[in-house]
C-alpha cells in the first residue's frame, strides 16, 4: 500500500487508493491499527463503504484493526462519501472513514479519513503513515477491545442537506430532473432528496452495483455519452450525474451538453456570496478565472489551494469561507467541510427552478463561457524538480502584463486581462501538465503557444544536461 | 374492504386492492386476523412488501392481526411478489404474504396470499372472507401469541433463478441488455441477476420509491414511451420492464418497438416444451393463437382459464404442466407456481444471446407476429348478465367454421383457419370486451366485424326490453 | 380499554394497564392513531417494549396507527422504561412510548408516554383521551404517511448514568453485587453498568423472558424471597432488585434483609442534596417522614404530591429539584425527568462502595429506622367521595400537635413530633387506606388506633345515612 | 498461533484456543484465507462467536480473510457451539465456524470448525495447517470476492432440539429447574426451551457477559460452589449448568450435589439404547466402567477414543451410533455429531420429571456410584514418548484378571470385575495422568497403588538412564 516511488507514502491527494496489491485486507488492517494508535485507543470511528465488490472484506479487516487497539465503531454500511464526512462533524464521531476508491475503476478500493466534517490534514495524514510503517501498533488489553454497533444516518444526513435548500428559499416550482447515479452509493440519496423537494425524477444507472454495470464510474464527459444522448432526447430541465461514492457532480443540461466544471463553480459561489454578503470562495489552483470574474463581481475573494488540499484552509478560517470547490466537487460550508456532489445536485436543481426558469441554459446564462486549453507535454520523474524550478523562473519572464503569481503548486500566472497560464507536474504520471483560459480564443492561443515552447526549451536543456 | 356490487367479496382477480377506503390499517389488522383464524392460529406466514409509501403502516397492522391468532410471522420486508411466491413454496411456510397493488396507482395497495408457491385458490379466498366478514376471529392465549423473525430471502430466490437457467444452459455469450424496473421491488434483483451472467446492464428507474417517480407502474406502451425511445436510440440487445412488484415483464426490442405479450408467452412456451419434451401450457382466456400455433408445432397442449385463476389449474395437475402465463405474468413451473417477470427477464435475456445471435429482433422471427383487434362496447352492468346469455345462443351461429367453443370465461369461439374471437364483460367497468385474433388482416377484420354488429344488436334488443 | 367505573377515562395513576380486553391490537391502534392525531400528524415518537409476550403485537398495532397519521416512527426494540424517558428527552424524539405493564402480571401489558424526559402531563392525557374516545383520527395522505426506523439506545443511555456516576466521583473500590434483575428489561443494562464500574456481578433472573419465570415482576419482599435467602446465604455486599421494565430499584442487604424504601429515598436525596447544595425533594404523598429528617438536616425542602403525579411538579419547576421519588422508583433530575432503578441501583452500589466501606448495612446507618404502619378499611366506590369529605372535616380535630395538614391526595397530618398520618381512598380497590409513621413505636400506634377508629365512625356513619 | 514444542500444529483436542499472541487479528485473518483455501474459494461458512470480548475484533479478521477467497459467509452472531454444530449439519451450509474458547479463561479465544454437524477430522485440520503455516493463500478476483449474510438461527436450531424431546415423549409434568447459563452464549437457550415445556426456571449468571462476571466458564465443582449452594438452600428439582458456549452440561441435585459424569452419560446412554433398540456408545478413552455395565446391560457395546477424537468416529459409523460422550459433552445422533449441552439440559429435566418422579436424586438411583481415583505424577516432555512405551511393555505385566486392553490414548486396562486402570501423558502439561475405576473401594486403592509405583519406576529408571 505505498505509492510508487515514494516508500514512506500511503495517502495521495484524494486519500489512498489502488488495486489488491496496495488496498487488501492485510493492509487494510494495519491502516486500522494505525488509525486506532493515533486515536490511542480511544474514541468512536464511523465507518462506511461504497459499493464496490470488495467492500465487505476490507470493512472487516479494517474494523478489526480498530477494535484492537481499543476504539469503538459504528457501521455505516454503505453510504455516500458525503454522508461520512457529515457524520464525522457530529459530536458523537471522532473520526469518519469511507473505503471508496471514488470514481477509480472497480478493481480498484481505497480509503479516505475525516474529521470535524473535513478530510484529514497532511498533518494527520503523516501520522497515521508513521504507525502504518513503524507497525508500533498500540494493542488494548483483552477487557477493553472495541465494540460495533451499527447506525442508520442516511435519514439525518439528508436532513441536514434538506435545511440548507429550505434556508436557500425552498423551491418556486418543480421540472423534471434525470439523475445518473453511477451505479454507486448517492443511487438511495439524491433521488429521493428531489422527489422530496416535489421534482419529477427519472434515474438511469441507479441500482447500487459494484462491478458499475451502466459506465465506469468517473462522471467525465466520454463516459456520460449515453446520458447525454437521453437528456438530449427527451425534456428534462436538467441532468445530474455522480460518481461512485457521490462526492462528484457533473451536470448536462437540456440540450444533452456537458456543463464546464468552472462555471458550475462560479454558480455555487455566487449564490452562495449572495446568500452569506461575500467573503471567501476557496478553489484548487487548476480551475479557471471564470470563477474570479464572478466571485469579485459579488463581493468575494477567490483562494486558490493545491489540489486536494481544500481541507487545510477549511481547518485554518471557516469562518470566513462562504463555499470551496475543486472540479466536481462542490464543498458547502454552511453544511460543512466536505466535498458533496448530492447536496450540490438538489442545490442546483433549485437554482434551475428558482433562478432559471426552469431551464439549465437558461441558468447558465449568469456565468460567461470562456476558451480553454488543457495539455502535457512527457517529463521524466527525475526531471521533474529541477524542471519546476526553471519554470519558476523562468516563466514569469515570458508572459506580459501580469497581475499576480501563485506557486501553492506549480507556477500559475495571471494576467491583467484574465487570462491566466499554470504549469504543473503531474503527481501520478510522466508528465508535466498546463492550464490556459482567457477571454478571448487568441489570448488563449498566445499564452498556451508560450507555454509549450518555454517548457520544451527547459526540458530540452534538463534533458542535454543530463546526458 | 369490499367489491362494489358485492358486499360480501374481498378479492378480485388479483387479489385485494384499493386506496385508503378500502385497504388500511383497520382493514389489515382484521385481514391479518381472518387468515390467522384459517390457519387455526399454527404456523409460520411470511409477510413481503413491495415499495409502496403505505407499506409500513399496512405490514403493521397485518402483522399484529396474525400475531394475536398465534401465528408465528416471518417478515421479509421490501421483496418481489415472485420472491414471496418462492417462500410460500419451502416447506417451513404455512402462507406468503405480499402487500403491494401490483401495477395500480402509488395511491393504492393491496395484499396477494400464496400457498404451495401458487396464488390461493377461490376456495381458499372463500374461507378468508367468511372469517373476515363474520369478524369471528381466534385471539390465542397471552402466552400463545405469535412471534416475528427477519429474513433476508433475495440469496436463494435469486439461486433458484440461477439454477434454472444454467439448466437451461447458461448462457453462450453476452450482449447489452436496457432494464426498466418501474422504482418497483424488482429494482434490487434484476440488474443484479442479469450482471451475474455477464450481461452488460444499464437501469433505467431502478431506485426505490413508492411514489413512482419515473413512469406508473404498468408496463403498458402507453408508460414506456421514454424508455422504448432510449432503446431506440441506443444499442441494447434487448430491454425489459417491469411493473412495481416484478411479476410482470414486458420486453421491447433494439429498435424500440414493444413486443406484444402473446409473442412473448408463445416464445417461452416452445422452449420449455423443447425443454421438457412436451406437456400442458396453461393460459388466460384472453391471449391469441399464436399460442396455440406454437404449442401444438412443439408437442405441447393448450389449456385456457379465466383470468386470475392459472392457479386453480396449477394446483390439480401441476407435473404435466411446462408453462403457464397471463399477458405479462409468465410462470416457470420449474421454479415453482407464481407470476414471475424477474426469472422472465431473466430467461429472455437467455434466449437473445443463446438463441436469437443477440439479437432480439433475430430471436422473435421464430414467433409470427399476426394481425390483433381488441375493443369494447359499453354494457351496462345490471345487463352483463343477459347479455353474456345471449351470446353464447348466438354467437356461435354468426361464425363459419368453427372448431371449438370454450366457455370458461365469457365465450371463445376458434375456428379452423387459425383465428379466433372471445367476448366477454368486464369485471370493473360497464363494458363487454372483445378480442379477435387471426393469421390475416381479412379474416380478423370480418370476426371483428362480425362480433360488433351481434354484440350491439343483442346489447339493443335488451335495452329495448328494459325499456 | 376504559377505567371500570369511568367510561371516558384511559390512563391510570401509570399509564395505561390492562389485559387482552382492554389492551389488545385494536385499541393500541386507535391509541397510536389519538397520539398520532396530538402531535397534528407530525414529528417523531419513539416507541419501545419491554419483554411481555404480547409486545411485538401491540407494537405492531400501535405503530400502524401512528404511522397512519403522518407521524415517524423510531423503533427501540426491547429496553427499559428508563430508557425510553432518556430517549423523549432528546432533541431528535418528540415523545417517547413505552409498551409495558411495568410489574403487573405477565397476562397484562400497557402503555406509558414521556415528553421532554418526563411522563405525560395529565393535560397532555386529556388530550389523547379527548381523540380517542371521539375517535377523530388524523389521516395522512397516501403520501405523507410515516415510516419506522431502528435505534439502538443501549450505549447513549448508558454513557449517560456513566457520566452520573463518573461526576459523582466514580469508585473508590468493588465489591460484589447480586442483580435480579425480573427476567425483565433491565436484564442488559444494570449488570454491564455495574460490570463496567468494576463490580463482581452475579445475577439471578437476568434470561429475559415475557412469562416471568423466576418471579412475579414487582420487586416486593414476598416475591423475593429466593433472593433475599440468596443473599443470606452468600457474601454480596448488596442485592438490587427490578420490576420487568427497570423503573423500579428494590434493595437487599449483606444479611438478606429488604430495605425499606422511604430510607432508600431519603439516602438518594441526602447525597443529591450534598451534591448540588440544596434545593427541592419531590416525593408522593404517601412516603414517610424520615425523609423530611434527612432532607431538612442537609439543607433541602420536601414537597409532597399526589402519587403518580410528581411529573406535573417536574415540569413545574425543575431547575430546583434535585432528586424526585415515589416507593421503589427514584428520579435523578441530573440524568433527566424519568424513574430509573438502573441508576438507581448503579448509584446506590456506588454509595456502597465509597460511603459504605463496601457494606450495605454500614452505608444505611445514617438513615434512621422508624415504626410505619399501614393498613386499610373496606370503602365502598360509592361512599368514597363523602368519607374523604367528612376525612377531611374531622380527622384533624382527632390529631394533637398537628405541624401541617396536607391535602393533595387524601388528608396528611403531620405532627411536630415527626410522626404522621395519611388517609386516602384506593383509585383500583374498594378500600381506605391509612399510614401512619412516627419516631417512636407508641406514637404510631396511637395514630393508628386515631385513624382507625375515626375512619370506621365515618364511615359507620355514611352506610347508616345510606340505608 | 502455533502449539508450544509442535511448530507445525494449529489444532489441538478442542480446536484452536490460547491468548493473544496466539489467537489475534492477523492470525485469525490468515486462518480464515486457510479454509477459504481449503475450500477452493466456494461454498458458503457460517460464523457464530460466543460472547468473549475479542469476539468482533476475532470475527471481522476472520471473516476478511474468507471473503478475500471467495467464500460467502453467513454471519450467526453470538450463538451457542451446538447451533454452529446444527449449522453445519444442513444442506446449505458447507462449514460452520464457532470463535469460542469454550470454558477458558476471558483472555482467551479460539476456533472450532464443524462439517456435517460434527468437528472437523484430524485430515482436514492437517490440511487448513498446511495452508496456514504454507501461506499458500487462494486470492480471489476482484468481482468473485465473497459477500456476507445475516441469519438468526435460534428458532430452528431450538425446533430440532424440541422435535427430539417430544419424540422421547414430551413432559408427563413438571418442575423447578435452576440455570447456571455461565454468563455465556446459552443464556439465550436453555431457559426459554426448559419454559416452552412447562417448567419453572430459575437462572443465575444467566445475562451474557465475556468478562465471565458470574463465575469462571468451565463448570467445574469448585467453580459452582455458590450454585451447588442456592441448589442445596432450595427447592429445585434439579440444576443445570453450562460452560461459556453451551457444549457442556453439569449437573446438580436437589441436595447440592454434584453428579459425577460418567453416571450422566452412562444415563443419557441408557435411554438411548431403550429408545432406539441397542447400537453403539461412543465414549472417550478417560470416562469409567460404569457406562460399559450399563450400556452392556441395555443391548449396547462400548467404543472409546482418544480424547477430542469422536468426530472420527462418528465419520466411519454415525448409523450404528445411538449416543456419543466425552465427560460434559453429550452427542445425541438423534439431532446431530455435535456436542450439545444445551439438549443435554432439557433431555435431563425431561428425564428428572418422567423417570424420577420430578427427583434428580430418585432418578439418578439407576445409576451406580462407585469410587475413582484421578492422579498424575510429573513427567518431563522429553521423557514421554519412552515412558509410554515402557507403560505399554509393563503395565500389563503388574495387574491381574485382564479381560481387555486399549490403546487408543495411553494405555487402559480392564479388568473382569469392572475394575479399569487408564495411564495416558498429558498433551499439554509436564504431567503423567492415571485414571482408576472399581465396583469397591479396595479394588480401586489396590489399582492405584500398583499405578502410581509401576509409573514411578518407569519413570526412574528412564531418568537414571538419561542422566
């Protein structure tokens, strides 16, 4: 279970996750000692699982991990990612735990960690790490093992979302909304949530199935194909889709086309500065400066974290961040710290009803659609360190009327015009990735030109060097 | 709880059904208790529901009316009307219990009895009724009361499907397969049977929920615009659809188009008869003769009853029987006596890869697809009576070529050519029906012609008498 | 199920009580329904049993008819009155039922309903009187109908007397503990608490059983023979003693003799009065004076209410009350509003321990012994309203240095001595009963032959008039 | 989890049993991969657990292991060793699984496996061994991982018991049983039978508790001594007392007394050779002549087996076998192959009420009671395999009037006036034991004496020699 290259790592940017070589009921089980020892033996872990094939195995090898070292635990059975991370915000909880691999192919399982309604800092993370690879597991003496008892939160989770809608003015009318579960654990949440709130609701691929018969599980545009061609042909107002364990949220509106993440982003936040009289909207460094636009024009601030990451700024002034996203994964803070795609599809479902009219298009319309471009270029692992430290400096040089540079991860530099540029190094592959957006196409054109010849020039020289 | 027109009667053809008024908690409190008094207060009842918003409520009352008889109870919560029809069928049930209407309104609800795997007979029905009308009911001894114990019974439910089907072979290949489960009971059991032999399942309406949020519950073309034009658009082998408890199915091909039930019922019919090297095939007075066609061409023997009551058949002569089927209702008495849309799906499915080179289309040519008329004229019910009468005087005169008269429920008159004309009344409306089947346009046109015109001239001379 | 002799009356001084003919299937339905009908259809009720045989029927029906009016439903399963209280005093419940006959015969079963941690007001029973008896049921839309969810509330109510014992300083010591516990619900409670403390548990009639094997279910000294004979014979250092719903504490000690309960009281209160610096003792009026010593002498004030009814004064003022009681079932108003032998008895090992050098006789030192005498006249119902009248008039001009006359429910007299004499009317029993307390044995017989004689004049007098 | 000085063992005469270090998470992980493997990753386990704290920390990792095969597991929660036993003696069951460590110490727990209703064969320990210590571990596909099921197996595992006691006749009357359930998984059981048929219970430490609170698990005398006590103060007609998991029966009398018990099985087997006409008693090779003279006199024969090895027995020739005991733990083949104290109870107070006039002193008068001597003198490990064969050579040599010797597990010698001597090296304590027997006191101390000196001048020479 460590990721490859890096010996001491369990936790990547989304938690753990990988296939029976890495996530297996021998390692799950010390992942349970390791998180009861940094309990010390104490304490409630609330444990749930989506509803991959081999989720019973790991539950159970995990759990008796936990029992061992003297924490207690409550069962969540399967359950929605989100449904966890609220769970963990209770009183009760001292710490959630979801085994999900999100939307990873389903060989695949993993685990993910909250607490206080957010997911585990770096800081946290090491820690359990340090257990997990020092196996200095604490052992409870034999009177004072853990129990399971079992909890049923589905019924409070939804309430909880239920509030906020109601807060948010309720709903003006109803449409018909087509909900694509990905066969996963949001397939018993989000459709009974609108139904609730009076939508006209028909689901496709909404029966709870570990192998994802009906597509694989990530909510990306070439995987919603079928999906897309429904909404097309047939009169929903709108379409929400999630991912296995309903964290994510992709939606597709009545014309069958596939809305851009950054603009769901924007629409959330400006409501959401509406709602709360501004503040801050906390996003992952790779989204676009639609969201910028949007969030000064209602009175907010944008912070831009690395990705998965969220978590350390909602630890640090909740108080002040009225909503986070990264791409997908919309965080609403006046539930709490975690990423919820079920909370955003009813959220969504009535701004369609309440400020669009009933229609998704015409809802869209707030949020201006500008050029992109997303693309890599190949970068050897060894490589990698050095490259971004040339990038570093080197970029600035060729870009013109910048208004601000942000390293959090990778270099993203931004112009006065709201075109921005990023260069980052992929965490997972050989590659070094950049994001372009701008106003206008040619903008777009010129800093993506820039960026692919400044990277290759660098890269050619590492490479020279070092041969 | 009773008929209109007919005080002392609780169950139609399928059962008792009815909104509030008719079916609740008083009303299933004395249910409970008029079939714990004909149990003579022994035994073990196991009580299912399907999805329905009322079905907690109405388990409840139920249950404790057969409690206080001394029955015992096995609850086995949300299940397929095919599922409780398996458990009546294991020798630790006395009776099997589903609280569902079927394919009614989300406003209405109902209960079906089952015994030996097969709906309880007239006589059987009788005896409930005297209990319940007479309100002579047993109450056992504080310390005889009857007791409720869990079961979870999709498993071998779902293995008896299983082991069915892999006698039939298995399955030779593999194909993408579109299933409608109508939020219903089925929705957990389909998809997941179908995934188990390596079909590719995409599911449309197959989240829970009482309120049937997707389409109403009947399969009928009228219901399944939606779904036959996503099997239009798209390239499933076969889809198949269910109604809200399962025991209906209704199959449309690659091209959208619905396959009339007669076609359907002929095609399992001459497979169980290759199967089981001929024998009885039992069927409701109103399917066509293709039937028939098929049967005979396989060794096989066509048994007509009325509707609702394959089960009266079942029970006197259930080892030389293959098949049995209403429209919609197949049953495999290899699996046992009840309705089942679930082990039909299932076997369809079967029969597209195995049979039809995974092509639905390609699989129904075995099956002729012959001209059909079905229409009504309006009878008023105080003349139903006469009426019908009259028409077995006169009907048969008005039709050349007769080859045989069935009266078992209204008349059926088939005649040598193939083609075939029942008229009979409606049991719920003021309206006598007719049904005319033939191998050609011509000859159904003129039995239809012909059944109008002495329907209507009878219908007049006794209006004229009344009058 | 209606009070012989009061055809519009349903809950007695406990709740409602009966056998089959009054409390069976229908009219717990209608009861569930008249509560359903209070809360206008809405809200949640929290519904548990204890282990009588007719529980999961009663239950069923209940449930059903609360269900039919909109309310939801939360199902405990089997547990302790106490726990039930616990369970109303939450946020998440609006009123807690539980289905019990606390310590009647094993032929009866009943109803008790709490509000905020308390028992019903009797407004609050009027109320569901009124529905009931009128038979205006709320019905719910087919849509809107409630639904039942599982709570297990063993460890939350338990954690919470932990937290009790623990903030009144945990245990200095062990020792051993015999618990019989009625073969009732406390069977998996007061044992596991009193384990956790680190008490040597044993246990006789802990196996729950609805029939009462081991003993009738009231915890008095005739029906604990065995135990108290246990006791003798063995080393506990105390024996605590339940009815089959847990309300009730008895306590035994290290010789096998029963303690009386008014010193059982007034150690509980002494101890709550320590601990939270005085304030008010609500205790029935039929409780002895060694309270008012104990209580006065460390600083508190005793308030006498009818029995039955010590929740009108809870809901009063409870901010004051630092301990409430009637015989056998003490309230720790820190814990909540309800009657808990289970905290009762856990509290009581702890005093044991830690006040007691580990010896129940040792620890009951500090309270006085005093003679009490009870007995009765026959009453007939007709003549019971005149006799307490004339009660009222005469009996304090028979009674010498009177302190105070109480007449909350029939007529207290106490003396300056600290003796007392109360008179009062059986609510079941054609009976007149009188108590008599005092410091000395020769006060109490001279106030009994007071009462008695007098009680026999009047009411000499009331059957001379009548004839 | 290895056996001390035998690296390749896992097994020992009662399954696998020891502390921590020996019976953990991963070990129980890795065992349940052993019989996953064993069973080729097919089929289903059933998994009960007594009630021993590590039980859920022991089950979970166990459980993981099985699934990661393949195999489905159905989970029987805390059930009693005989249910597991009649668990895995039905069609649907291929093996049954009990964590339990029998009447051990709380620290501890352990594995039984049962195939067929009876324990495992010695073969098919050796081949989960060879798995276990081979870590030759089948792995199964992601998509075939194994699911798990609840199932309550109270009802009919009680049914079996209840069929078996009616065939013997039912009850002809009653009386008062006392209970002594051990605090462990028959506290569930053995009173609720003992009520369904009529009798007055009584229990003590009968609330399920792994810490053993009550007294320790083995019902040994000296453990008993507070229930021989209640027994002896009162008026029962008969006590029945369990270990931890129910396969143990100990019996007490109406005066306190504990009855030896070799005369309960010599009696159980009486009976079964009258009901079912003559057959074999299998008995262990440490149990006296007693049972041989009454089994002999009843048309029975006799067969011994080492200790912890009638399962093999019962393998080769169930239909011939009538009754099968080690001392506590009677089979009744009339149910199953497995131990059951639990039926052993109920067949006991059957007994007590239909032959013995409702007096287990009356009834136990059938019974002779003849003197034993049990003694052992230390014995070094290393010296046990020699000292055994010198025994074999030897003994026979020192003792009179030889009518047959075993050798089975030690060396036993019978002799023509009943008398018997047993030499056998204890499998886990430094110890050589003897065993002797007689109709009279002289024989029995004549035997013993030739024992002890014919053992200690084996033993001396062998340590002169090895010095």
């Amino acid at each position: 279970m460590v990721h490859a290259g890096n010996a001491k790592r369990l936790f990547g940017t989304s938690g753990i996750r990988g296939g029976f070589d890495r996530v297996n009921p021998m390692s799950s089980m010390n992942l349970g000692r390791a998180l009861g020892t940094l309990l010390k033996g104490n304490g409630i872990v609330a444990v749930g699982t989506d509803a991959r094939t081999s989720r019973v195995m790991l539950h159970h090898a995990f759990v008796s991990g936990l029992l061992s070292t003297g924490v207690d635990v409550v069962d969540l059975g399967i359950v929605p990612m989100p449904a966890t991370g609220f769970q963990s915000s209770l009183a009760s909880i001292d710490v959630g735990v979801i085994i999900t691999a999100s939307h990873n192919p389903p060989t695949d399982n993993g685990f993910k960690f909250f607490r206080n309604g957010r997911e585990f800092l770096r800081s946290e993370e090491v820690e359990v790490e340090k257990h997990y690879f020092g196996q200095d597991f604490l052992v409870a003496d034999w009177n004072l093992l853990g129990t399971k008892l079992f909890r049923n939160i589905r019924t409070p989770y939804m309430q909880r979302i239920k509030t906020m809608i109601v807060k948010r003015g309720g709903m003006n009318g109803s449409c018909k909304v087509l909900v694509d579960a990905a066969n996963g654990a949001a397939s018993n949440y989000t459709p009974h949530l609108l139904q609730s709130f009076g939508f006209s609701v028909v689901t496709v691929n909404s029966h709870q199935d570990g192998h994802f018969p009906g597509r694989p599980a990530e909510p990306s545009p070439r995987n919603l194909e079928f999906t897309m061609n429904m909404a097309a042909e047939s009169d929903f107002a709108v379409t929400v889709c999630h991912d296995g364990d309903g964290d994510r949220l992709a939606v597709i509106d009545e014309k069958g086309r596939f809305i851009d993440q950054n603009r769901v982003i924007a629409l959330f936040a400006k409501y959401e500065l509406e709602e709360q009289d501004g503040g801050l909207v906390v996003v992952s460094i790779d989204t676009s400066n639609v969201i910028d636009e949007i969030v000064r024009s209602h009175g907010g601030e944008v912070v831009r974290r690395p990705l998965g990451s969220l978590q350390e700024e909602l630890a640090l002034r909740y108080d002040r961040i009225v909503f986070a996203s990264e791409p997908w994964k919309p965080i609403f803070t006046e539930l709490g710290g975690w990423m919820d795609g079920i909370a955003g599809a009813v959220r969504l479902a009535q701004l369609v009803v309440n400020e669009g009219d009933g229609s998704c298009i015409e809802l869209m319309k707030q949020i201006p659609e500008y050029p992109m471009v997303r693309d890599f270029i190949a970068c050897p692992d060894p490589l990698k360190k050095d490259f971004m430290q040339e990038v570093r400096k080197i970029l600035p040089e060729k870009v013109s009327n910048i208004d601000k540079i942000l390293e959090v991860d990778g270099v993203r530099v931004e112009r006065n015009d709201g075109s921005y540029l990023l260069v980052r190094v992929s965490g997972t592959e050989p590659k070094a990735r950049f994001y372009v957006g701008g106003r206008t196409q040619q903008s777009v054109d010129a800093l993506a030109a820039t960026a692919k010849k400044t990277m290759t020039t660098i890269l050619d020289a590492l490479e020279g060097n070092q041969s």
